[in-house]
C-alpha cells in the first residue's frame, strides 16, 4: 500500500539537506528531489523548462536533486516516486477515466503535489476549460474545487517573499488551487511558468518575459522554488524563516532597547540557469 510516508520519503531527503552541508551526500542519488512530468496524452509545450528550473533550485538552496525529470502517466508504477508533479498544457486534454483519476487522487491524497501551468496565452481557452473538468473529477462536489490561493498562504513565502504567480506572462494576478485537509495539493496558475524558465543549449531563453522582462523571469524561478519547497515542507514554521530580515527591515529592537543581533542577508536573485 502506498502510503504518505513513502511517497514523500525522497523529497523530504531533499529537504533535510538544507540542515546540513552540502557535501553530506551518503544517502545516495536515490534521495535526489525529481520532477515528474505528468502526461495526459498532450505535447508537452516546454518539455525543457522543469531541467532549468531544478537547475536553480541545486544552485541555489540546499537540495539535492535530480535535472531529468521522467514522463508519467496517472497509472504508471513510477508515479510514486516523486512528491512533484508537472502538468503543462496550450491545448485541450482529455480527463483521464476512472482508473487514472482514482490513481492521481490517491496520489494527492498521500501527499503528492501537482502544479498545472498554462501555457496557452490566455485565462479561459482550451487548456484551462480541461484543467478545471480535471480537478472537478479529482474533487467531485461537494469536496473542495479549484479556488484562489491567498496572496498571504505560506506558498508565497515559504523561500522567497512573493506576492503573485507571474510567469512567461502576467495574465492572472493569482494562483488558484484545491485544499484538502489544509493543505494545497494543486496549484494552477495561467501565466506559463516553464515559458519564463526554458533556455536552450546555448544558454539563451527561449521566451521574453512580458511585459517586465528578465525581473519578471527572475519571479518566475522565485515562484517555483517556492512551489517546490512547499511541496517537501508544506508550512513548517510558516514564515519563521523571513522574520530576522523583516524586523531588520523595519529597525526593530526589543522591548528592552537591546539592539537586534545582525541578521543573516535574505536570499537575493538566484543565478540563470
């Protein structure tokens, strides 16, 4: 049986790895946080955007990963192996039958993640038409439906201090999602995330970034480390990690006039991929 504890036990590796150093690496390439691309039958748009998005994420924090990020179906035995699922899209799809929905479901449900990104240039097309009859399947009523993300849930602060999920794009100024059990198992946003992170083999990307160029591509990987690191630690201590730089910020002391110990610098714009 296919229980939480095992399908989270490779991520929650990952994560462990930021409290220790990064040499620490006798755990084995087995632990290494992956991607899964999930497919429903459609191309994948950006087929390399996940490789440079995990690119960043190494470089940048402490998680040990992995760069390939393996193609899966809802019923294939692998789809376990990962606490991280890709859906990209520009088209329609088909909803999976029964056997696949009841596959992803028990996913989700054992503390898997799925993040759908749109990639289609627009808020209500084929693509977001097909999304929303896939988590309705997921969900059937009266459980919890796709609805809007709070701008002050923990996934936009559980790494960096975001506000709003833009990507290639800044069609949408949010995220929606499906809770379950007060947890965010799904997260869709419609401004084409893995189009703000593809780069080709020479080390250009592969779209500009509108309409504020490379700071809102630089968003855009903030916005999927976030994404990530929520997946592996959920809201653990919520903001806790961001406090010495917000009371530094605002030149905060105690209440009995002590000065504040320095504070240890924010993370500041990761290196391109």
């Amino acid at each position: 049986m296919i229980t939480r504890r095992r399908l989270l036990g490779a991520g929650l590796v990952g994560a462990a790895a930021l409290a220790r150093p990064r040499w620490a690496r006798a755990i084995g390439p087995g632990s290494k946080f992956r991607i899964g691309q999930l497919s429903l039958g459609q191309p994948a748009p950006r087929p390399g955007a996940t490789r440079r998005l995990l690119w960043a994420i190494d470089k940048y924090t402490s998680i040990a990963v992995d760069l390939e990020s393996p193609v899966v179906t809802p019923t294939a035995s692998t789809l376990h192996e990962t606490p991280f699922l890709y859906l990209a899209g520009d088209r329609e799809f088909a909803v999976p039958g029964p056997t696949g929905v009841e596959a992803l479901r028990r996913y989700l449900t054992f503390g898997g993640f799925l993040l759908i990104d749109s990639a289609e240039g627009t808020t209500d097309g084929a693509f977001d038409k097909s999304v929303r009859a896939l988590c309705a399947a997921l969900y059937p009523a009266p459980a919890a439906n796709l609805e809007l993300v709070p701008n002050d849930h923990v996934v936009y602060k559980s790494f960096y201090l975001l506000d709003r999920p833009v990507g290639r794009l800044a069609l949408s100024p949010v995220m929606e999602g499906v809770t379950r059990s007060g947890r965010l198992t799904v997260a869709y946003v419609q401004n084409d995330l893995g189009g703000a992170w593809s780069r080709d083999n020479f080390g250009n990307y592969d779209f500009p970034c509108e309409p504020d160029g490379e700071r809102q591509r630089e968003l855009a990987f903030r916005m999927g480390v976030n994404l990530v690191m929520y997946a592996l630690c959920l809201d653990y201590k919520t903001d806790q990690v961001h406090v010495p730089f917000i009371m530094r910020r605002r030149r905060w002391r105690p209440d009995d006039g002590a000065q504040t110990p320095p504070a240890t610098t924010p993370p500041s714009k990761p290196p391109s991929p």
